[in-house]
C-alpha cells in the first residue's frame, strides 16, 4: 500500500521534463523558421533592388533605332538587255545613292559591320549585293554615306520585269528599293550590347529616262524602314 504514491509521485515527476523537451524542440523550429524567412527576404529584396537598377541603367542608356533617308540618287550605267530566247534577259546597271543615317540617341554609339547594298525594283534584285565599309557614329550625330550599288555584272531579270522596268523608263519614273544589311552595336558609357542584325529597305521614285546620265531627280524618298 505504501509503494502506490511512490509511482503516483514518479509518473506525475516525469510529465514537466517531456513538456520541458516538447518546448524546447518547438521553441528551434520557430528559430530555424524565422531565419529561413530573414534568408529568403533578403533574397528576394536583393532581386527586386537588382532589377530596379536593370530597369533604371535600361531607361537611362537605352539605345534607339537609327534612322535612314535617301536625299540623292544617280546613275552611271544601265543597260536592260533582253537576250534571244530561250535565255532570261538580263539588266546592269550602276547607281550611287546618297543616304543620311541619323543616330537620335544622345548617350548611345553605334557600331555598323558587314555591311551590304543592293537594289530591288518590284521586290527582284536588279543589282548583285555590295559589300559597304564599317562604319562607327557618335552619339546623337548625322552622317551621309553615298553606296555605289551594282555594276557591270548582269543579273537575270524575269521578262516580264524587263517590259515593266522599259515602260517606266519609257515614262520616266522608276520605283526603286535600295537596300541595306548587316549588323550592328550600340556601346553606352561602360556597357555594350551584343551584335543585331539589321535591314534597312528604303522605297524611292527617282526621274528615269533612256541614256539619262548623272544626277536624278528625286521625286519621292520617305524615311527609310529598319528592322533591328
């Protein structure tokens, strides 16, 4: 009868040390939750601090489109030959364009490479490509390039085109495409991009007449499409 309150006394002893270990194992992972929650907000402030400052560096240097004209066009050659059937004709011809590139940013350079010029008329090349030196242009500046475009190499013409071109000339405007590709890179300050393909199609009328030589008359030139 006496050893009945012992193992009361006992049981009812081991009770406080169980809740003692309950508490401390709950009290740890409050501890590790609280720090791994500090962890990952300071993780997620650095990103959004980071891409605030992408964000803020892109407003401040983002780099803008060139953008081309045609002011001037001549010619020096052109012979449209149309060749006994059953080979296609054929036209040659030389032209030199002169074309302002405007560079409207005001904290971007830009970087121009393999550079290429041809002609279109009715979306066919009427001139084999000609490669274009590099050139490099200072921020919010203007420049003029004068491309010779084709040459005595004839390139083969469908003969519907070459009835088509003989009637404007006949007539005496002449809807041209002058084209230019390649790539180019806009330097920043302390940063610069990558190279960007760029294509450059700039839609004209110029006063086209049979054995005209020399300066023609401009009579439409809009600001050029660029495709970066």
């Amino acid at each position: 009868m006496e050893e009945h309150p012992k193992e009361s006394y006992n049981t009812a002893s081991q009770h406080p040390k169980m809740s003692d270990l309950e508490k401390k194992r709950t009290t740890t992972a409050y501890i590790h939750g609280d720090t791994t929650r500090f962890i990952c907000g300071i993780i997620i402030a650095i990103i959004i601090l980071a891409g605030l400052a992408a964000l803020i560096l892109w407003l401040v240097y983002r780099p803008s489109k060139p953008k081309f004209t045609v002011v001037s066009a001549a010619v020096y050659d052109l012979n449209n030959a149309t060749s006994p059937s059953p080979s296609p004709p054929a036209i040659s011809t030389t032209f030199q364009f002169t074309i302002t590139v405007r560079n409207p940013s005001r904290r971007s350079s830009i970087r121009y490479d393999r550079l290429l010029g041809y002609m279109l008329y009715h979306n066919q090349a009427i001139t084999p490509p000609s490669p274009l030196p590099p050139m490099y242009q200072e921020e919010d500046s203007t420049v003029a390039i004068s491309p010779i475009l084709g040459g005595d190499q004839f390139v083969p013409i469908s003969s519907d085109l070459a009835s088509g071109f003989s009637m404007d000339e006949a007539y005496g405007v002449v809807p041209l495409r002058v084209v230019l590709m390649g790539r180019i890179k806009y330097k920043s300050g302390v940063f610069r991009s990558g190279w960007f393909s760029m294509y450059v199609r700039c839609d004209v009328l110029v006063g086209l007449k049979k054995g005209l030589v020399g300066q023609l008359p401009l009579l439409l030139s809009p600001a050029c499409n660029i495709d970066v």
